[in-house]
C-alpha cells in the first residue's frame, strides 16, 4: 500500500518538454509510473519518451484520463498550470518548479481546497512509493531509486528533497523498507506539510511508523507537536532535527507580525522540545533513526 | 527584500494611507526645521527606536548634531546613509495592523491591536484577546466589511471604526499587490485633531515575485541605500566569485566558522545534518557550505583551495547525501585537482569522502588511485563525520 497514489493512479506532465521533465519522465516511465500524457503549449504532436505531447490538460485528459499531474513550468506559470490541472478534475497535483511567488502558492491552494484535491510542493522533489512509482525527480534514475528505496513499513516525510532519499538510504541498508517517501517542498507555504500527510500515513494499514526530516524555522513542527498532544495520534512517529547550530547564529529577524504569528517559535531547541513534550521521538544522530525505527517494527 | 520606512511609506501614499509630512535627506543636505521633528535612521531593521536610531529636534542645530550622529553610528549592524525628517505629531492612542502569511492554515492573515507600539509582541503573549487575527481570501481580498469584523472584534467602536477598517483594507491590498510577505503599520497614531497617521512601515517583499516588480528589484541593488556593517568576509566574498566561474550547479551559502575543518557538504538538509554532526563528533568546522545541482569540476576545484587557504585547515571533509543529479566522480576530481593544486597530498588532506549516488564507481575510482579513503552509501552522514574527525586528530 501506498498514500496519495498507487499503481492505477494515471498521471500527466504538464511542462512534460522542459529540460529536467524531459529527465524525469523517462525515470518515472522507467520506474513503472504509469505517465499517460503530457501538456506543453504549442507542441501538440510531439513525442517524450513516446509520451503523446497536448497543448491542453483537457485535450490530454480526453485521450489519456489520468488523476494526477507533476507540474514543472517556470515560476510566473505555475499558479495558471495549478488552476488548469484543478479545472478539469485532476485531484493530486505534485508541483516540482521551484521560486514560486507565495501568493500565487496560496491562491492556488485555495482553489485546490475548494475542489478538494491534493498538492504536494511547490519547491519538491516529488514522492516515491517504492516499486509502485514515483512522482517528480525524487531519487533520480531507476537504477538509483532501486539502490536506495525498497518496500516496506516506513512512511517519510521530509522538507529536504535530497534527505529524503538519504533517510530511505539508511533504512534500506538496514533491511528496513519504505511506504511512501515524500518530499514536502522547501517552501515556507506547501500544499502537504506534516499536518496534512500524518493522518494520511496513519490510515494506510501498511505504514507502522513515521520518520520526518525537520529544519529550523516555520513552526509546522511545533503544531504537529501540539496535534499529537490534542488528538492522539497512535501513529508512531520519529523525527530528526537537523541544522540545530543555526540557533546559536544571528539569527534571521522575524517582523513583528511573524512574531505574533508564530510566537517565539522556530528554533530546532524549541521544535525538539516540543517533540519531546508530545511523545515524539527525536534522533539525536541521523543514524539513531535506524535503532528508534526498529522499536516500532 | 525589507524596504525601508520611507519606501513604505511612499506605498501608502500612492493607496491614500496618511504619513506624517516629510522630508528625506543625506548626508550635507540642507536643513530647514520649524517646530518638533523626528529624526528616523533609515535601515532595514526593526527596534530603532529603543537603540537610538529615531531622535527629537526642534532647531536646525539640534537637528544638525543628530543627524551627524545618525549618520555615522551604525545600528543593530546597519549604518543609514539616508535620514527621514518628519513631523512629530501629538498622539492620542496608538493602533496597530498587519497583514501577513499564516503557513499553517496557507492563507493571508489580518491582525488587528487597539494598543500599538513597541510591545506588540509581549502584549500578543500576554492577552491574546487584545490582538485579533483572521485569515482572508487572496481571490476576494479584505473588503472594508471584512476589515471591521476583524477591528470590531477588539472593541473598537465609534467613529475610527470606519477609518481604521479603510487603512486596514488599503493594507491588505497592498500586501496583495506587491507581492509582500509582511506589511506592518505600527503605530498607526491617532492624533489630536482627529486624523488617522501611519507613524511606522515595514514592508517585506517576496524575493521570489520580484519579477514582477522591477522597480523594487532595482532598490534592493542600490548600495546606496545603507550600509551593511557586518560585511562579508573576505572568504565569503571569494566563495561567491567561485560560485559564479559558471552556470553548472551551485557551491553556495559559504559562511566562515573559527575551526580547523574544512567542510565541502551538499545539499541544504545534508549540510545541515553534516555540520551538526561534526560538532557533535567534536570537530570544529572552518565554514558552512551547500554544494549541489552537479558543480563543474572547476568550481570544486576552486572552492578546495579557498577553504584551504584558510591558515589553520589542514583538513577537508567531503560530506553529501546520496545524490542522484550531482555526479560523485565529478565532485571527486574537483577536490583531488584542488588540492593538488593547493600543492598539498590528497591522501593526508582529505578527512573522509562521502557521496555516494550517480557516477559512484568512477569517483570511487579516482579515488583509489589517490589513495583517499571513501565511504559508500552504508556509512551515514554522521557517521562519516565521526570518521571525519577521528581522521583530522
């Protein structure tokens, strides 16, 4: 079992003739993605990787029905990709294109809510279910991807694509396979943060345990913290915060607005503390993760 | 990108938001004061106030001494090349709004306070109920009724109401028309014949919208500006050269540490993690860096020689996470040419290689034939730091 997508789950590449889709279109195909279609405007006719190129989503769509779509335009296209994807019913939407204006970010998430589908990014690697598919670049050519994911009882969430694959890395040459691994953008706003994907992990019957990959600043890790505290979470959880010399640097000044918004918050001190507040396990050393995760297996 | 008091201000002006009248000048411009002014420090950061950057006059010589000292004393690491003259107003109360992002509900959000100030924050800890925030739709903006709801609920009533609720909504448009992150006014002072004034600005801008804003793209490249007191240093500055020898891959966000250990580390969670991870083993790195995006071999090169022309670097750890874009023999031979280059021994200079990832046999290679020891992908980040300082000892 995997969340947000399975073997069925049909996808199109919108921005499919970009130089890094181009590359990650054959890795996904490769990996066994069922990519169906692909959407650049004006290239209608062509071929990538024998994938039909449309000029539309709806065009593509009446062809090749699919429910989801890796998006990778430039960052002034995105919100207008988001919202034609949204248009015509694709429900899960994986936003790889990085420097997105966060106000286009939030209008497009605002008509995903309203349509109830699903974003995961902006600014993301994309997600792997090991030897089911993948989406986006994570974890790069198949032969890559099959060194450092295999299947397996370990849901990971990350907001560092390549600690993403490096967390399934150390679990796989532990003997210790993976659900779903899920990068979940670098933004400050994703569509998907660990508030969203923890419920997800803890309704998938496969997933036994989650491992998170946490940085300083924003204060999703400290909500998810008072989440767990409020609504009893059975979902075991494990996270390593990473980046902890940063509190003890200059740090970036927040406004006074921010400092309302998010209190005296965002320090990995902070995020570790109320980790540990709330019964979530913290790894000191990256490699803990690997003793922790067995605990629970 | 923060602009500054008076750039702020100069955008509530265009949306019809009162600011006292002003006057901005530099250094040797000519004074012309009648009566009460403030004498505001313009530079990017919050607190000027309490450190001295905002000072009182009511005579051209006073003003001139003031000026001089604010001209010459840097602030909280700025020193303001420019200052703003302004009226000084009589205040009855202070107010105070925002508009910001709240990142967890994703959504633009209003903040409303009957008492500004300089103690919004500890007043936001320690009666919430006084501070009032609620999200808005970036589609449908803040309308003015919307706005009232938000004022209203803090118990403002009478005739502010509809003003303050204008100012509010004007803000909220401004957030939203020019791409801000934060856009702040406090205090927004009522003064004595009745008038609403915004005292204070603080507008961030979204780095990444700027495209579509060239004219403040230009501001955030005038030097002029102010002037930052905590300059690069000079390994910073040849860090970012290197960085753009050419477009392939990125070896950036190079920061200067005290320590003994080179550190070549890459990507942005991995440098993270690695760096801890040699404090934690007891190393002390010599600089942060994030390598990535598959740099040429010329730009690992360059950067080894940079780190160790560092007096006290004898050694360099080469840490990233398992790469699938990076190539591991092109890293490789950057670090061997390097250090060659550096007239130094790659087998004695390198304190542990660890990427595994695409290309590894051929930079496992390269390796070998340099006798430099290399972890593959079973050793761990923090892992390969212990070894790391294990080896520099």
């Amino acid at each position: 079992m995997a969340i947000l997508a399975d073997q069925n789950t049909r996808v199109i590449i919108q921005g499919i003739t970009g130089r890094e889709a181009v590359t990650f279109t054959k890795d996904m195909v490769d990996y066994g993605t069922r990519v169906v279609g692909g959407v650049t405007p004006g290239k209608k006719g062509q071929q990538v990787h024998g994938i039909p190129v449309y000029d539309t989503v709806r065009q593509a769509l009446k062809d090749h029905p699919a429910e989801a779509s890796v998006i990778s335009v430039p960052p002034a296209l995105v919100k207008g990709a988001v919202l034609e994807a949204l248009g015509n019913g694709i429900h899960l939407v994986v936003v790889v294109s990085e420097r997105v204006p966060r106000k286009d970010t939030l209008a497009f998430l605002e008509a995903a809510r309203e349509k109830d589908a699903r974003v995961i990014g902006p600014n993301t690697l994309g997600l792997i279910s090991p030897r089911i598919l993948k989406l986006g670049m994570a974890g790069g050519p198949v032969e890559d991807v099959s060194k450092a994911y295999m299947p397996g009882p370990v849901g990971i969430a990350s907001r560092s694509g390549g600690m993403t694959t490096e967390i399934a890395n150390l679990l796989t040459t532990n003997g210790i396979g993976q659900s779903t691994c899920i990068g979940v953008g670098g933004d400050p706003v994703v569509g998907s943060n660990f508030l969203d994907l923890i419920p997800l992990f803890e309704k998938d019957p496969e997933t036994k345990v989650a491992v998170l990959f946490c940085e300083p600043g924003g204060i999703i890790e400290e909500k998810l913290a008072e989440r767990v505290m409020a609504e009893d979470i059975a979902l075991p959880i494990i996270a390593f915060v990473a980046g902890r010399f940063v509190d003890d640097m200059p740090g970036v000044r927040f406004g006074h607005a921010a400092t309302i918004v998010e209190g005296d918050r965002g320090t990995t001190r902070g995020k570790i503390a109320m980790f540990q507040k709330a019964g979530i396990r913290v790894a000191e050393s990256f490699s803990d993760i690997v003793m922790i995760t067995k605990e629970y297996l | 990108m923060r602009l500054l008091e008076y750039e702020s201000k100069e955008i509530l002006s265009k949306y019809q938001i009162p600011t006292p009248a002003a006057t901005l000048i530099s250094k040797g411009g000519p004074l012309d004061i009648k009566g009460p002014v403030m004498l505001k420090s313009q530079i990017p950061v919050g607190g000027r106030g309490k450190s001295g950057g905002i000072l009182e006059a009511s005579t051209n010589d006073d003003a001139k001494t003031h000026i001089e000292y604010l001209l010459s004393t840097p602030l909280k690491g700025y020193k303001a090349t420019q200052i703003l003259i302004e009226e000084k107003m009589q205040v009855k109360q202070e107010f105070f709004m925002a508009v910001t992002y709240d990142t967890v509900i994703k959504a633009p959000v209003a903040i409303f306070s009957r008492e500004g100030g300089v103690d919004i924050e500890t007043l936001a800890v320690r009666e919430p109920g006084k501070v009032w925030q609620e999200p808005f739709s970036v589609r449908s903006k803040l309308p003015q009724y919307r706005a009232r709801e938000i004022i209203s609920e803090t118990g403002v009533t009478g005739g502010h109401l509809l003003g303050l609720a204008a100012i509010l909504s004007k803000l909220a448009d401004i957030f939203l028309d020019y791409d801000a992150t934060l856009a702040e006014i406090n205090p927004l002072a009522l003064i004595e014949d009745g008038r609403l004034v915004a005292l204070d600005c603080h507008l961030e801008i979204d780095d990444d919208a700027a495209f579509r804003h060239k004219e403040l793209v230009q501001l955030g490249e005038d030097q002029s500006r102010f002037e930052a007191s905590r300059q690069v240093t000079e390994f910073e500055r040849k860090a970012a050269e290197i960085d753009k020898i050419d477009h392939r891959g990125v070896a950036g966000r190079m920061i200067e540490f005290d320590g003994n250990m080179g550190l070549i580390i890459g990507g942005g969670g991995a440098s993270l993690t690695a760096f801890d991870a040699v404090r934690a083993h007891g190393g002390a790195p010599a600089n942060y860096c994030e390598i990535g995006g598959n740099p040429s071999v010329q730009k690992v090169a360059e950067l080894t020689k940079l780190i160790l022309s560092k007096p006290n670097v004898q050694k360099i750890a080469v840490i990233m996470n398992v790469v699938s874009n990076t190539r591991v023999d092109l890293v490789a031979r950057g670090i061997i040419k390097g250090i060659l280059e550096a007239g130094k021994k790659p087998s004695e200079t390198v304190a542990v290689f660890r990427i595994p990832g695409a290309w590894e046999k051929e930079g496992f290679k390269i390796l070998t034939q340099y006798g430099v020891t290399y972890c593959d992908r079973t050793v761990s980040i923090d892992a390969a730091a212990r070894i790391a300082v294990e080896n520099a000892n």
